[in-house]
C-alpha cells in the first residue's frame, strides 16, 4: 500500500488519525537588547508614555532647578493639566472608535456658561443647574453621534460644524461678558467646588485633580473590564466585521459621543473650580490640547489600539514639558516648538512599535 | 413531506445596475446538509447575506420554522439562531482569540460584580475559548489570549468557524469554510459540520471544493446568474454534471432527460 502513490482523496487524509495533538511550543530565538525593548512596548503600549513621563521629570529636576522638583511644583502641574486630562478622557473615547471629536472643548465652555448663566443670573439652585448642564452636554453628545451614525457624516466634519455652532451659542448667551468669581461665589459657590483642596505637605491636590484621576480610573475599568468597552474597541478596529459579527455599532457609537459629552460637562463644573471664573473665550484650543495628550499617549488614530491611561500620562507630559521650560527659564514660543516635536516623536516611536507582531 | 426550516422565496437584490439576486428561491430542510455551489459571481454570497441579515434584500420573503422574517441586522438573525462564517470571517485583529469569539455575547461573572458592575469573566471565556479551538484541532494556536492579527489565514478562518459552531442553535451558515485551511483542519471542519447535523441542526455550506461538498452534503443548490438552478441529489448526479450545470455547459432538463 505504502508503495503505490496517492491518487484518490480517502488517501491523502488516511494519515490524519495520527497527527500530534498537543499545542504547539517553541524555544523562541534571543531578540537582542533593542528586539526585546520593542518586544515589550509591543506588549504594553502604555510603557513608552511611562518612560517618556519619568525621563522627562527627571531631566527637568536636573535642568530647571530644585523649584521644579517640589511638590508644590508637581501638584501644580496635577492642577494645571486637570482640565485638559478630562477633555483627553473622553477625546480618547471618541478616538478608539476610529473618530476625533472637535468640539470637546466648545461642548465644556457652553456647558460652563449655561451652568454659570442659570446660577449668578436666573437664581437657579447650583444643583439644578449643574444637573442642566450635565444634560446639556449629554445632548450636544448626541447632535455629534446622530451626526456622525444617522447623517454619516465623517466625524471630522460633523464635529468641525458642532465646534462652531457650540462657540457661537456660547457667545450668544453669555453677550461674549465673562460672569466674575465674586459673583459666583456669592450665590453659588457649588460650581467651584473642585477649586478646593486637601494638603498633603506643600503639595495641593485640588478636588479637580481628583476628578481627573477618577475620571480615568472608571473609564479604564469600562473600556477592559465590560463587555461595552470591548464593543467599542472592536468598532474602532473594524466597524464592518463587528457590525457582522453582531454589535449595534451605530447605537454603541451614540452611547460613545453622549458619554464623551457627558465627560465634557464634569470638564465643564471642573473648570469653573480651577479658572474661578466663567470666560466663553477661554479654552478655545482645547479641542487641539486634548487631541495632542490623546497622541502622545500612544492611542492610534486609526481607533481601535491603545489604553486609555495613555491620554493621562500624555496630558502630564505635556503639562511637564510646560512647567519644566518655564522654570528653566525658556521663552514661551520654545515651549510650544517642544510639544509639537512631541507629537512627531510620539506617533514616529508608535510606528517603530508597531512593527514587531507579538 | 416535511416543511423547510428556512425558507426565501423571489429574492431580489440590486447594488446599483448590479442585480445580485434575481428572484432567487432558498430552500433549507431540518437537520440537513446543504451545499450551495455557483460560478463566481453567482450571487451566492448575496444569498447568504440576505438570509443572515447582512443586507436588507429589496423584494422576497423570508421564512424562519413557519413564519416571516426581517432582519434589519446581523444581530437579529443571530438572536433568532442563525449564525455565519462570513468570506470575510468579521474578527477585529486588534482583539485577543477570546474577545472574538464573544464578541456581543461576553459571559459576565456571577454575582455583584458581574450584575451591577459588568465585569466580564475573562478566565471561563478563555477556557471555552480553548476548549472549541481544540474541537477544532486548531493546536497550532499557542496563546488564546493573542490578537487574531498575529494569526495565518487559516487559524482565522478555524476562530471564526469555532464561533459559529459554539453558538449556532438554528441555522450555522458557512460562506468557503475551508478555503483557507489545510488538510487536517479542512477535515476537522467537515467532521464538524457532520457533527452538528447530529445535533440536528442543518447547515449551509458554500464552497468550491466539490469533493468536499458531495462528501457532505445531502442536497446541492446549484446557484446560477442570481437565481436558484435547481436543486440535486449528490448521490445521484456526478461531480461533472454538477459543474456542468453551475457553468451553463448543461440545462437541468438535459438531467431529466438522461
């Protein structure tokens, strides 16, 4: 039998019955220091923030002088990129579904003057209208989403519209006139809450700064632990295969800019704390900050890959880049040359890691 | 005689001045094998989209154990039992092995946490992840938990038949199962689609690979310019006439007649 050659189909699978079982193993070849360094950013795209975070501290603590290198400096830069981290947050959101959403910060400046508006000037109990807001902001999450599911307008488009309708209704209801921090602070000094803070030494951590960190821990637990946060990675990822393979993409893609919205009116109530004030010209590149934090926190553009602690450390950065600069004692124009170098290096060392398959 | 299970009658799809479907007819019985086969360009993957949901076909019924339906999603016709392997497998290659194949049905660890948080059960997924790759004989997958794009082709194609097979109660519907699969998998893949007809679940298989399909199949659908040809019997027509037809080179008729 075994002499003759195969010639039917029955024989070419007669030797099936005794193929190996076991699941496969093999000793793997030595990568060398630089193929193991990519290896494990590969692994943990979260590491390379983490390195670039550290690094960055500590040739600041060198360059700019014991001044840096306080706490009182570090919580500093805690408080002055809470606002920013936020908008991150839910920027990151929008981003792993293979989006970008413009009108973050429009949303979060609106949703302040509408809280601020009902509060200092209608008499509204702060809690009512800070409950507004929250839904204001949910809503215009939703304009964004149905734009973006219904419309199938390219999230670009839909969120460039969406930034400047928000900007123009800000303008529109507060007459361009910022509302003082004395005024708030008269009758409803709620939505400065998250200017408070507890010392811990010369270090203050403001409430705002808290919100920040617990703003990022929920929604690290929702995007890896719930069924939801795989839903909206498969999206970004393939939004045709998980479509097929059962998920409401469209619905869960709502879900996403409403939550994004949200997320931007908690940025809204924070910012009222860490300004002291209203100003509907304030943040008006905050939409471009939050991008840049999300960016140099490794999340890929193209959706669907990244952490969304990232977006924290990437805020940080940028905020330690900042302080760092001005401390050494470096002209403004400098600072900004810096984190746009940033941005490049960041995506450039994202594409390196990418190369290795894991 | 018995009632269809899964019935289509005059299914008309058009993309544009493509008619993709043309009045097609679908005919699928209990517990049964069928073999759908057609040139390229047949409208067999345009059928197989119109039954499982993926497209909304312009005109035609579709009847599921006795009555109508329209899916407006995928997601509908899963939860009424029908599952697909797709041509185009739909995995995120981004995703683990186990992520994949739960992707909208994640199992929820029991208790609180579970109820009221959502917190998936990664440890029970990933064993039954295993478990339906080992039916499979998929051995060659080390770590359930890598991203299918670091996977072959065919290992895809073995997570993406292992999710139909875990989950189909109705209907399983495979679009070339074994197009990209070697021998030994090929072979554990008709094994299984024998073994789920055991469980009395009827499958429809697309493929181009004759010996394959007139090995398991009890019926043959031969799909022609966007309609239904006829429907034959495997073991009473051989694999060139059954080619024959599905090219045009013979009209069922010339069947009748010999």
């Amino acid at each position: 039998m075994s002499d003759t050659p195969t010639r039917s189909n029955e024989d070419f699978e007669a030797r099936l019955k005794d193929s190996d079982t076991a699941v496969a193993d093999f000793d793997h070849a030595p990568r060398g220091m630089v193929g193991a360094i990519q290896h494990v950013l590969h692994a943990n795209p979260t590491f390379v923030p983490v390195i670039v975070l550290l690094a960055s501290i500590a040739v600041f603590g060198v360059v700019a002088g014991e001044r840096f290198f306080t706490p009182f400096n570090l919580s500093l830069i805690m408080q002055q990129v809470s606002i920013i981290g936020i908008l991150a947050a839910a920027q990151t959101l929008i981003i792993l579904t293979a989006g970008i959403d413009l009108s973050v910060a429009a949303i979060m400046v609106l949703m302040s003057v509408i809280s601020g508006k009902l509060a200092v000037e209608f008499g509204v109990p702060a809690p009512i209208a800070i409950v507004i807001s929250f839904i204001g902001g949910i809503a215009a999450g939703y304009l964004n989403g149905w734009l973006v599911t219904r419309v199938k307008l390219p999230p670009f488009i839909a969120t460039l519209g969406t930034w400047n309708v928000f900007f123009a209704l800000n303008l529109y209801l507060s007459g361009a006139q910022s509302i003082r921090g004395s005024d708030i602070d008269e009758v409803a000094p709620l939505l400065k809450f998250f200017g408070q803070s507890i010392a811990i030494g010369s270090a203050r951590l403001t409430y705002g700064t808290l919100l920040m960190i617990a703003v990022f821990v929920v929604l690290w637990y929702v995007l890896n632990k719930t069924a939801w946060g795989r839903h909206v990675y498969m999206i970004g990822d393939d939004k045709e295969a998980a479509e097929l393979a059962g998920i409401q993409t469209d619905r869960t893609l709502r879900q996403v800019y409403m939550l994004a919205g949200f997320i931007c009116a908690l940025a809204a109530w924070a910012s009222i704390g860490r300004v002291g004030s209203i100003s509907p010209q304030s943040f008006y590149e905050g939409n471009l900050e939050s991008i840049t934090a999300v960016v140099i926190g490794g999340i890929s553009l193209f959706g669907g890959r990244g952490s969304i602690m990232g977006a924290l450390f990437g805020a940080l950065i940028v905020g330690v880049f900042q302080s760092g600069l001005r401390l050494a004692g470096v002209d403004v124009l400098w600072q900004v040359f810096a984190i746009g170098w940033l941005i490049i290096i960041a995506v450039a060392i994202d594409q390196w890691i990418r190369k290795v398959s894991a | 005689m018995t009632e269809p299970l899964l019935k289509a009658r005059g299914l008309v799809k058009r993309y544009g001045r493509v008619t993709a479907l043309d009045h097609a007819d679908f005919d699928l019985m209990p517990g049964e094998i069928l073999a759908v086969i057609g040139d390229n360009g047949a409208g067999k993957s345009s059928l197989i989209k119109a039954i499982s949901g993926a497209t909304l076909p312009d005109e035609g019924t579709i009847t599921l154990d006795g009555r109508e339906v329209s899916y407006a999603s995928p997601l509908q016709a899963r939860e009424a039992g029908i599952e697909c392997v797709y041509q185009t497998l739909a995995l995120s290659p981004a995703l683990s092995i186990t992520d994949n194949m739960f992707c909208g049905r994640e199992l929820r660890k029991p208790g609180l946490l579970g109820k009221w948080f959502g917190m998936l059960d990664q440890k029970a997924m990933e064993k039954f992840a295993r478990e339906k790759l080992s039916e499979l004989g998929l051995m060659t997958i080390q770590n359930i938990n890598q991203p299918v794009e670091t996977l072959s082709g065919g290992q895809r194609q073995g997570v993406a038949v292992a999710r139909a097979a875990a989950f189909g109660s109705k209907v399983i519907i495979l679009d070339e199962p074994t197009a990209a699969l070697g021998v030994k998998e090929s072979r554990k893949v008709l094994d299984l689609i024998q073994d789920v007809r055991g469980r009395g679940t009827p499958v429809v298989l697309i493929s181009h690979n004759m010996p394959h399909v007139f090995e398991v199949a009890d019926r043959i659908h031969i799909h022609r310019l966007g309609r239904r040809l006829c429907v034959v019997d495997p073991k009473s027509i051989s694999m060139s006439d059954a080619v024959a037809l599905m090219t045009g080179a013979m009209r069922p008729d010339d069947i009748a007649a010999a």
